[in-house]
C-alpha cells in the first residue's frame, strides 16, 4: 500500500530548495490530529519518503512536514501538508482510522509573511559602536551575532570571544566564555543553541542569557557567585549555514547545509541533533537524505558537531551542566532518546530539573514540564544529551522553548516581544541548576 501511495503523489510539480529564491509555503496547511500505532507508522515512513524529486533540476519539494510527533503523553500530532498532497493525505488518515483531523492553519505562508512583516517593521539597522547597542527583542542575522559577542568581549576582561570549530559552508562558529575569580580549571556550563535553523528563539534567548550574565557579574550576588563557581561556555548559532539559510531562503528549513552528492544529489544537510556519536542510527533516526530528521552519512558527518566536540573534549575537563536550546513545548528533556529506559541519576536529575521548573515560574510565569525524550515526545538517537550522558557529564537538559506544544501556539514563528522574556526564563533555569549542582556536587 505505501509504494502505492508513493506512486500516487511523485508526479507533481517542483519546487527547487537548491535555488536562490524564497522557497514559498503558500497553500500548505498545518493541521493536528490523534494518532493511533497504524497512523503513527505511516507518519514516519511519510518522514522518509514524503518528497518529490526533479532530477533535471537536482531539487525537492517536501510534501509532509512532522512539527510534533505524538507521545505516550500527548497522541496529538501537527503536521504541515503540501496542498497537491492534502487530499491524498486526508484520505489516507481515514484509512487509517483517523477521523479528528483538524485544520490549523489554512495557508502558512501567510503566518510567515505577516511574521516576516512584524520583525521588519522593528528592525532598525545601526553600526554597533558598543555592545549596549545590541538589540536584544530583535531576530539577528549571524555575522550581527557575532559582532556583539566580538565587541562584548573586547568590553569586558572577564568575557572571551571562543571558536568551536568551523560549518560546512566554512562559517566560524563562536561563542563566548563568561568566567570571573577563582582557580583555573573550574567546573563548566556548556549551553548550545541554533542546532536546528528554523528554531530562532534558542540562539536570540542564548544572547539574553549571554548579556545578562556578562552586564551584572559584579553587579548581582546571584550571578557573580555562579560565575565565580563554574566557566560559562554558550555557543548561540551552531548552525550558521541552516540558519542563514531560513532567513534569506527557506524559513522553515532545519537542518545543516551539507552535501554528499554520493547519497543523495537532490537533498542537503543532515539534522545536527541526530549526529553525535552515541548509539548513531538507532531508533528514531532516518537514513534518507531528504528528509528532516536525516541522521548524516555516519557520526560526526557535520563539522558543526565534530567542531563542538572536540572543543568539549579537549578544553573542558569538567563538565557538569549541559543545556541545548531548541523549540517548541517548553519542556526540559532529560536523557536517554534512544530508549525508554531512564539513566541510573534520571531521579537527581528530575530533581535539579523541578528546581529549574520552579525558577522559570517565578521569574515570568511560565509553565514547563520535564522527562525523557523518548516519554515526553518521541524515540531520538544519536543526540548531543545522550552523548554527554555517556561521557558522564551529571545535568544535561534539551530544553524545548517557547511556545507551548498547542495546536494554535506560533510554532517556529515566535514574535520577537518574547525573545527577552524567554531568555530571563532560560537564564532563572540555568541558575537554579548551577546552584543544586554546587551543593550536590560539593564544588
């Protein structure tokens, strides 16, 4: 049946995501609907096989895009459906026994104009003279990220420019080390952002935290007391080529921007959080190119994640919290991905996590849960939280920002009048966290 399927939507029409022009969404629907085990396996063959190639023009065109895949908590999906394929799609679910499907969104293109409208309505170009002059409720492009991570630290003698490795299209990827009195050689805080291009609020709210903890060390007991204890590493945009890319192209493209004409001539990039080197292609992960949650050509096959890696490995002996900033949900996740099964400090975890919980609530009052991956939304391999697991590093949190995993929040799409207060929220977590680990750890 699904090779019929397959048959019954590959002669269409192309559009080339290869090409300079801005890939267009205009008629795509996003829509939700309950899942049951049989529909839940025609989503994830769609996953790997829901595209349309042009070989004359080496390009594809993606026909089903999965926002939120269903849980053993949440059975609802959101799925964006080209138009030449929602029929098909519609049909299919009833097939399947779905009859709850829901209509979100009509056109998504629109969400995205009027989104696109909002930012350049707020977007004020100025030459950045000094770090304040940074807008931090605005959405930025990477060389201004880096502009403001440069001048910062030039600024202030206790922040330093870091380089963590290089993308494929050869972008420098920077970040910035906060670090105050103490020996050298203290425990560490590692926070990444940016691993998947269309999530914009991760590397924005990463900046916030950056300023905050850089403008008041000195200044705030709370913060210099941290900064003191433990180096800050924060890496804003790990994924510079995807990024750019879902500004100037493709707002909703996701992954790196690779290319391995071995595999496939038609499809790029890989998901970066599918190519750590811990239990690589295992559940969860796809081996078709095209698709978005596309695990790489084997561990490591993006330099944006070896870089990150090796910077990990050979200049921070002693790790101890790790936070990777994506979206949406507003969920702290905590490992394994890979399996149902909870690590044997999932408890002490869960506990540093309902700390961090509380603080986020009672800095802007907002809600987020916590769990596993693999419980709180789907099965994952080959993660960057798994991976630190392995290595032993004591907190690691895939935090899932705003909005809210609901069938009619913003999705990718956030405005940014959040950006500030997600990031307030972000940096209330990570202090709770760095405070439980000096006491539990004894540091």
């Amino acid at each position: 049946m699904w090779l019929i399927l397959l048959c019954l939507f590959l002669p269409i029409t192309f559009a080339n995501i290869l090409r300079p022009e801005r890939t267009s969404y205009s008629g795509y629907r996003l829509i939700s609907f309950t899942t049951n085990k049989r529909a839940a396996q025609w989503l994830h063959y769609l996953e790997e096989y829901g595209f349309n190639y042009a070989e004359n023009e080496e390009s594809a065109r993606i026909l089903v895009d999965i926002f939120s895949e269903p849980s053993r908590f949440k059975k609802e999906a959101v799925v964006l459906v080209a138009p030449e394929f929602y029929g098909t799609f519609s049909d299919y679910l009833r097939v399947y026994g779905v009859t709850d499907m829901k209509v979100i969104k009509e056109d998504v293109q629109r969400d995205l104009e009027m989104a696109a409208r909002y930012g350049a309505k707020r977007r004020v170009r100025r030459q950045l003279n000094k770090a304040r002059d940074f807008k931090l409720d605005e959405y930025h492009s990477y060389d201004e990220m880096i502009d403001y991570m440069r001048k910062l630290s030039e600024e202030n003698e206790h922040v330093e420019l870091i380089n963590v490795g290089i993308s494929s299209e050869e972008k420098t990827l920077y970040g910035i080390k906060i670090f105050g009195d103490g020996k050298a050689g203290k425990p560490s805080v590692f926070v990444d952002a940016g691993v998947h291009a269309r999530e914009w609020i991760a590397p924005a709210a990463a900046l916030v935290v950056i300023d905050r903890l850089a403008a008041q060390y000195g200044n705030n007991d709370t913060i210099s007391r941290v900064i003191d204890k433990f180096d800050w590493y924060i890496v804003p945009q790990t994924n510079p080529d995807g990024y750019e890319y879902s500004r100037t192209t493709d707002r909703l493209w996701r992954k790196t921007r690779s290319r391995n004409m071995t595999v496939n001539k038609w499809c790029v990039g890989a998901d970066a959080n599918r190519n750590w080197g811990y239990r690589w292609g295992g559940a969860g992960a796809n081996r078709s190119p095209c698709s978005t949650v596309y695990a790489g050509s084997h561990p490591f096959s993006e330099p944006e994640i070896r870089g990150l890696k090796e910077y990990i490995t050979w200049n921070i002996p002693q790790l101890t919290i790790y936070a990777s900033l994506h979206s949406y949900g507003q969920v702290l996740l905590s490992p394994w991905g890979y399996t149902d099964e909870k690590p044997d400090n999932y408890q002490d975890q869960k506990t540093a996590a309902t700390l961090a919980i509380n603080a986020i609530k009672n800095t802007t009052g907002s809600y987020y849960t916590h769990g596993t991956i693999s419980e709180l939304m789907y099965p994952a391999s080959g993660t960057s939280i798994d991976f630190m697991q392995n290595r032993g590093v004591p907190y690691i949190y895939g935090v899932e920002l705003r909005p809210t995993d609901s069938a009619n929040s913003f999705a990718f799409s956030l405005p940014p009048t959040f950006i500030e207060s997600t990031g307030e929220e972000m940096l209330a977590a990570l202090l709770a966290l760095a405070d439980y680990a000096t006491v539990q750890k004894r540091l």
